[in-house]
C-alpha cells in the first residue's frame, strides 16, 4: 500500500510537469517565454520520474 501511494505521488509530478511543459510550448509558440532551457530540464525530469515508476511497478 505505501508503495502504491509513492506511485501515484510519482504519477502528480508527472502530471505537474507535463502541463508545465505544456504552458511552455505555447508561450514559445506566441513568443513570450526567453527561458526555452526549461523545456529540455522538464522533459529529462519526466523520464527520470516514468522510469522510477516503471522500475517500482516492476519490482
């Protein structure tokens, strides 16, 4: 049960990100956001966060 509770806090931040990730792009997209080193570090975070739930689910 723990273990289940430390995927879904996994799963949020997954979620949390893609839709940081998402106001990102669309403020590329109208040319408003300069901090486009951003979308390379969440898309890394995001990946590391899938394959630490992939590995637990696994386990």
């Amino acid at each position: 049960m723990n273990e289940e509770k430390k995927i879904e806090e996994l799963n949020k931040k997954v979620l949390s990100l893609l839709n940081k990730q998402l106001k990102l792009r669309m403020q590329k997209r109208i040319g408003q956001e300069n901090k486009m080193h951003l979308l390379k570090k969440i898309r890394r975070d995001i990946a590391r966060l899938k394959t630490r739930i992939k590995e637990k689910s696994v386990v």
